[in-house]
C-alpha cells in the first residue's frame, strides 16, 4: 500500500512538472534534436532530469555519461527510486 502511494505521489509530480513551460521548452528543444548537458545542473537533481526524459520521451533512447563507477553506481540508484517499478538500466 505504502508502495502505492509513492508511486502514484511520484506520477503526480511527473505530470505536474511535465507541465511546467521551462520542460514544455526543453521538449521542444530536445525533438528538434538538440542535445541535453547537465553541465550546470545539481548531481542530486540529474537523476530526476532523466527520469523526466524518459516520462518525456519513453520510446527514445537516454545516454547519461557519468565520471566513474561510483558515480554511475548511485545515479543508477538513484533513477531507480525515481522510476520505481518501472526502472530500467539507463546505461
């Protein structure tokens, strides 16, 4: 049950930010091809930007590059708990 709730919290905050006009511009962006660096973003909130991409685009294919295995150990984690049960490897 508890399992559910967060699931659903998680949907509903995806679709809330989905809405927003700054991710409705880096859609539009990103159809066009435009490539995305997360450069200048947090590493906290890189793994939640992903986990958007792919709410975003689920057909398309996501590359993050990280530093190192330590790196892409704990985003990996960490996309997980954003994607819940649906979580896929991104790498």
């Amino acid at each position: 049950m508890a399992q559910e709730l967060a699931i659903a919290a998680t949907s509903e905050l995806f679709a809330r930010v989905l809405e927003t006009p700054a991710v409705q511009a880096l859609a539009r962006r990103l159809e066009k091809g435009g490539v995305l660096s997360c450069e200048s973003i947090t590493p906290a909130a890189q793994p939640f930007l992903a986990a958007a991409l792919r709410h975003l685009f689920p057909n398309r294919t996501i590359v993050v590059v990280t530093e190192g295995l330590k790196t892409q150990e704990s985003f990996q984690q960490d996309i997980s708990t954003w994607m819940g049960a649906k979580a896929q490897p991104l790498f």
